[in-house]
C-alpha cells in the first residue's frame, strides 16, 4: 500500500497460498473480504498476511478507506 490505495489492486494467487499486505502509509488500513472470509489489520509500516483456504474471486477494502479496494482470484492447486 502507498498513497492509500492497495498496489496492485488484483492479484492471482493459489489455494493455501500466502497474501502478504505491506503497509507503507503513515495510517493504519485493513484488508477486508467482502464475504466476510477475513480481516486484515496493517498497522503503519507494518505488513500482515492471510492465507488463502477456497477459490474464487474474494473482493476486499479497507474498512477506515472504503476508497480502497482489491481483488484475489484464487484457482484451486492442480
């Protein structure tokens, strides 16, 4: 995150994978599923994770900047 937006805002990932979210701001932000899947608090120049348990497209946004927003497409391990 930099200048309140996540970057990149999509991203494509795996089940059982590993999402790392880098707080570069000098405010705190959350990545939230809008499926209620996860919450994620990113303190300032902090980082938090989260793995991934299902595919399928999770959408997300900070809670404190509901401008913020993000996607994961998540395909299932092969």
């Amino acid at each position: 995150m930099e200048q309140i937006a996540y970057t990149p805002a999509q991203i494509s990932a795996y089940v059982g994978d590993t999402v790392e979210w880098d707080n570069k701001d000098i405010v705190a932000h959350t990545a939230t599923a809008r499926d209620n899947s996860w919450d994620v608090v990113i303190a300032p120049s902090s980082k938090n994770s989260v793995v991934l348990k299902s595919a399928g497209t999770v959408a997300y946004y900070c809670r404190f900047h509901p401008n913020m927003v993000g996607q994961i497409t998540v395909k299932p391990r092969e």
